[in-house]
C-alpha cells in the first residue's frame, strides 16, 4: 500500500487561548449561510451550546468580533458574520491552499528521505516565545471532573506531567502514544542544588548538569544538560544563584508544576 501523501491543517492560535482551525472556518460559513448560532449548529452537527462557545472563542482571539449575534438562545435570534470574519474566512483558505501546495511540493522528497524526516520537519516549524519546548510522547492520560493530568516522556530517565483543562485533552485528541509539545516559560522553573528535595509538591523534577549560567544584574539564566541532547533553563534571581552556588558542572535540578506546563500538537 502506498504512503498517503501529506495534507496541510491551518491552525490559529494566540498563546493561551483556544486554538482556529478548519472547522471554524466551516462554522463561519456554516452562520453566513443560516444567518444564525442555531442553524449553523444544526448544519454542522454541533450543540447550540457548543457553537456558541466557539464562536465566543474566537470572537476573543481577535480585536474585532468575527461574529455579532443578536439574544434569542437555541431558538431564536440572529447572527452574522462581520467584515473582520469575512476577511478571515478569505484569508484562512488562501492561506490553507498556500501551505497545501508549498506541502505537496517536497512531499516526494520527504517520502524518499529517511526515516524520521516528517517528525524532524514537525520539530523545525515549532517556534515558540517559550524558552523551553520538548517533543515528548504520552504514556498515560488521568482523566477528571474538571482538569485531565498527561504523564509524557522526555528521556529514557525523565518524563514531564502536565495538568490541563478536560476540554483542551478531548480537543487536541489526546491519546497514550500521541506525539506532542510541551512547553515550559523558564520563569516558571524553579532550581534546587543537587538531587531532587524529597519533600516538595512540584510533581515535574528534572535533575542534571549545569551546562551555562548567565549572570545580569538581577537575574541569572541557568540551563542544566538533562542527557540525550535535551537541556532546560531557568531564569532565577542571581541572588538564589549564587546561593545555590550553581556553577557550571554542578548538579542541579529543575522544579516546576504541572499546572505550569502547556501541551501542544504538532
């Protein structure tokens, strides 16, 4: 059986906020052409509730409204798309049919090349302003109420657990074996001199070598050698670095808490 070609999915996102993809473009169209929240769920096969939802997600992603919906509920009232959600509408498909082709022109090379050559593409176009980004692999998913805790391996020696959100793990599609992101501000780490303090409530501890340490007027960034090519900076007051006396070569680990760590797709 041949390989299947490789296909292209625009995504939206500002930090923090919930992602844009195709299917709210769909959902877009879908209150163009009813003229409603109410229709367009009905055509798209989604609760009013969660259409709803949707399109207050986006009307926050962007500094105009996309969508201007008059009161009325699951029954009545009146929606439109405004100029700022024709615009994206338009400029979401030309940009979606730029990535396709611009995709389908090394997909060739890509099926020729060794193995590994998708992922390696997928970890070159994660850029993020988050100092610390690692390709991991999720081992167990712990469902909840209200937030869902994703156990993931780094390394053979450490793994990462993030907290998140119930509806963020069924709307990335979560699963044990899914390859994804996890992102950590390297304000967010926290350092302690040598092993890992046995009494500390950070379930996320990474112990390793400081491999630099950069020092400024109040702050020094510390990055620890965590072994297989991966590595973790922390940025801590100079004062707490010098008292840790954290010099290169020193053994160090990295604390932070679940709650601080944001999962990605790639």
């Amino acid at each position: 059986m041949s390989d299947p070609s490789l296909k292209a999915a625009l995504t939206l996102q500002r930090e923090g906020d919930p992602r844009i993809g195709g299917d709210r473009i769909r959902l877009l169209r879908a209150i163009d052409a009813n003229g409603s929240i109410a229709g367009a769920a009905r055509e798209m096969g989604l609760s009013y509730k969660a259409a709803w939802d949707a399109v207050g997600s986006m009307n926050n992603l962007f500094a105009r409204p996309l969508v201007e919906a008059a009161p009325g509920g699951r029954t009545g009232g009146g929606a439109r798309v405004t100029r700022a959600g024709h615009a994206l509408i338009a400029c979401f498909s030309m940009l979606e049919a730029s990535l396709g082709k611009a995709l389908a022109a090394i997909d060739t090379g890509l099926k020729t090349s060794p193995g590994g050559a998708v992922n390696t593409l997928w970890s070159l176009m994660m850029q993020t302003s988050t100092r610390n980004t690692f390709r991991c692999t999720v081992t167990r998913i712990t469902p909840g109420a209200v937030s869902t805790e994703v156990d993931m391996a780094l390394t053979d020696g450490h793994t990462l657990t993030a907290v998140i959100t119930e509806r963020s793990a069924a709307d990335m599609g979560l699963a044990e074996g899914s390859e994804v992101f996890a992102l950590i501000k390297a304000t967010f780490v926290m350092l302690a001199a040598g092993e890992a303090p046995a009494n500390i409530s950070a379930c996320n501890r990474l112990t390793g070598t400081v491999s630099a340490r950069e020092d400024g007027p109040v702050n020094s960034e510390v990055t620890l050698d965590l072994g297989e090519g991966k590595t973790i900076t922390a940025i801590i007051t100079r004062t707490s670095a010098d008292a840790l006396d954290l010099a290169v070569g020193s053994t160090a680990t990295a604390l932070f808490k679940a709650s601080h760590v944001i999962v990605a797709m790639p």
